[in-house]
C-alpha cells in the first residue's frame, strides 16, 4: 500500500464512522475495556477513537483497503467486505491504550556554545 492509499483510508469518513461505533462498543459493552481509564474516557470523548485506533486500523488492513480502491470500490470504508467488522473489533482491542497518559516529548537540547574548532595543517618542516 502506498502513503496515499494509507491516507484515503484515515480519512474515509464511512471507516472513520465504523472504527468510532466500534471502539464506543468496546467501551460500552466490554466489561474489561469498561473498566480501563481509556474506556471511561472513550464514553465520555467518543472521538478520541479516531486518534487513537484510526491509523493502526488503516495499517492493519492497508492491503484489502488498496485493492479495493484499485478495483473500483467507490466506499471502501464502508464496505464490510473490505475491512470486516471482525477484523475492526480485533484492531481495536489490539491497540486499546493501557493508560490514558501520553508521555512528554523528548526534550531538544540545542547545541552549547563554545570555541570554534581549529583545523590544523601539517607542517612540512618550513
């Protein structure tokens, strides 16, 4: 699958739709991601789901999704025989955060001033 097809199918609204009524479910209706913080936060912030599971669905289906779009498939995210609504449920309880916390980037360090470095030239004895 090309970058592009990966980025068609992020942001194909009728998969958008399914990965978001999916992950609402598991959230709802799955008592050990119910009982998780991410769970508690998905009831309360639905969309979060598109961040979170999105991508890692889009990947782990990208090669049903690209022969479906070079085949003509006009909805392919909407369509159950592209990407099934077993293998969304499997995508989305593979990925289901452990935490809530996204941790801090990694601080840049800018480089220190200092003397420049000298370059010395071998002398041939002159």
């Amino acid at each position: 699958m090309t970058y592009t097809t990966i980025n068609q199918a992020v942001n194909d609204q009728e998969l958008i739709d399914r990965v978001v009524a999916a992950a609402s479910k598991e959230a709802w209706a799955n008592p050990d991601y119910a009982a998780t913080d991410y769970g508690t936060r998905l009831r309360t912030y639905p969309d979060d789901a598109i961040g979170t599971f999105v991508y890692a669905i889009a990947i782990d289906n990208e090669a049903d999704y690209e022969y479906a779009v070079n085949n003509g498939n006009e909805h392919p995210g909407s369509d159950p025989g592209v990407i099934s609504d077993a293998k969304i449920q499997a995508g989305i309880q593979a990925h289901w955060p452990a935490s809530t916390e996204v941790p801090p980037p990694v601080p840049l360090v800018a480089p220190t001033p200092g003397e420049p470095a000298v370059v010395t030239q071998p002398h041939n004895g002159t």
